[in-house]
C-alpha cells in the first residue's frame, strides 16, 4: 500500500470555494469515469489499494479530500457542511470536465453522495455504496462519537492522541489493520491540524438528520444500477442496515463481506481483495446495463 505522503504526491491541488482541495486522477484519459467520496475522518487514501485494479480495469479514477479532511484545507472556525462538500465535488467536475460518472462512497461520503442524488441523479450513471449512514434512524455512533458532538468534544478534539485514535477506529473493524496501516490512517486525520477541526467536522450528524428525508428519497429513487458492498461487523452502520436496504431497493446487487471473520466497517482496508473484485465488475463494460 502506498504511503499518504506517496498517495498525495500523485495528486495535485486546486482552488475550489475559496480553498484548497486535494484531488487526483487515475487510470486512461479516456477511460470510464469513476469518482470515489472517502469517509470519515480520514481522506481518499483509504482507496490505494483498490485503485490500481479499477485503473487496470479501464476506470477513470477521480479521488478528493473533502474540506476538513487529509490533503485539504482545514480551515479553522469554520462551518463544515456536507452540503458544501457536494458543492465543491461539484466543481471540481466543471475543473477536469467530467459531466457523467460513477459514484462510489463510504462512510461520511454516502451523505455526499445522497446529496449529489438529489440535485441531479442523471449526471450519476451508477451507484456504490458501501457502510454509511444512510438511514439516520439506524445509525449508531460510538460513545466517543456522542463525546465529541456534545461541548466536551471541542476541548477534547485538539487534545487527540494517536494510541486513542487506534483503539478507536479498531473498534468498528471486523478483521484487523496493521499498525501501519492505522498510523497512515493518523496521519491523514491530524495532518496541517487536524485534531483541531474534528469538532466543526462532527457537525454532520446535525446535518444528517436536517435533510434525512429528501437523502432518504434520492437513494430510494435513484433508477441506475446499484451496489452495496457491505461489511456486516460494523458496529455504526452494519449488518442492521440490510433488511432495510434489501426491502427498499429490491433491484441493487448485495456483496455482504461475512466470510469469517465478517468485515466491519472499513471494507476497502480490511478486504481489499473483494472490493477489487466486486467493483471492477459492477463498472465492467458488461456491467453497464445490469443492475
């Protein structure tokens, strides 16, 4: 897996809102168009080792750090909105031109997403989603999640500690990370300060709940092929969340990573091998017009 500093250095920046946003592009020029939204709290990183299959399989790749997160600027003070990271995905489409795409998100990214659904699902020619927030009634934070919405989280933000944000993320795993893993993980998180923006980023549990009926709309309605490629140990948004998900989208494919031991909450890291599977085939030529 490359290092975050080898993953940024592939990349470039951009000014885009009045900030400074990481992205990269991988893959042939004029390869299929795939964008993938990264989760929370670290950065497009989380990617690299799914990457080079989707490149290999003809994909486009397009990757940001969203405001707040990884390579981007984390401005201090200010108001994180999940609407606002639509917006800027949004233009950095109009910068590198990409006018259709594949969508494939996680975690924080799913809300993103579910946004860019609802202002225009035709530009999304399909659909992935693997764990995230989807149904706000089902979503179950940890209690440092609930530490860090509450007063109490913007004293203890700053105060974040890298043997904390271990234990942490190892709790929503399934199969464990290597401790270099979790420390590029780290590293993505608290790089350029940003311990100190992890309590404006934790506004978005508000904000879910805000637009909870027309993200629920879009994902219900959205008519292109879905995925869910999903990791059922994930004590956030895990295996809870299927019934639903089978019961309101009957059309979507289902890859359910329980193979012991079950894949949490990070499918891309703790199974790489069948994300790569599942996602090369579902943006195959041959996949573009099943569901």
């Amino acid at each position: 897996m490359k290092s975050l500093d080898e993953w940024v250095a592939g990349g470039d920046r951009v000014e885009l809102g009045g900030h400074s946003i990481f992205y990269r592009q991988d893959g042939p020029a004029h390869g299929r168009p795939v964008t993938v939204l990264h989760g929370y709290p670290t950065s497009s990183h989380d990617w690299a080792l799914v990457l080079p299959a989707l490149v290999e399989s003809g994909c486009r790749v397009t990757f940001l750090d969203f405001l707040g997160f990884g390579a981007s600027a984390k401005p201090r003070g200010h108001d994180y909105r999940m609407t606002e990271q639509a917006d800027l995905v949004e233009a950095l489409w109009r910068h590198l031109d990409i006018t259709e795409t594949a969508l494939v998100a996680h975690d924080y990214g799913v809300s993103v997403a579910q946004e860019l659904l609802a202002r225009d699902p035709g530009r999304i020619t399909r659909m992935a989603w693997f764990n995230g927030g989807l149904y706000v009634d089902l979503y179950r934070p940890m209690p440092i999640q609930r530490v860090m919405l509450s007063p109490l989280g913007k004293v203890l933000g700053p105060l974040m500690s890298e043997p904390t944000y271990r234990m942490t993320v190892r709790r929503t795993l399934g199969r464990p990370l290597s401790d270099d893993v979790l420390h590029q993980m780290w590293l993505a998180t608290s790089g350029d300060g940003g311990t100190r923006v992890q309590w404006s980023l934790n506004r978005y549990h508000a904000e879910r709940r805000e637009h909870a009926e027309r993200w629920q709309r879009a994902l219900e309605s959205y008519s292109g092929p879905t995925l869910f490629v999903w990791g059922p140990a994930d004590p956030i948004s895990g295996g809870h969340l299927l019934p639903r998900l089978r019961e309101r989208l009957p059309g979507a494919r289902f890859v359910v990573l329980d193979a012991p031991p079950p894949v949490g909450h990070w499918p891309m890291l703790e199974d790489p091998t069948s994300v790569r599977a599942a996602l090369t085939e579902f943006l195959s030529p041959d996949g573009q017009d099943s569901g």
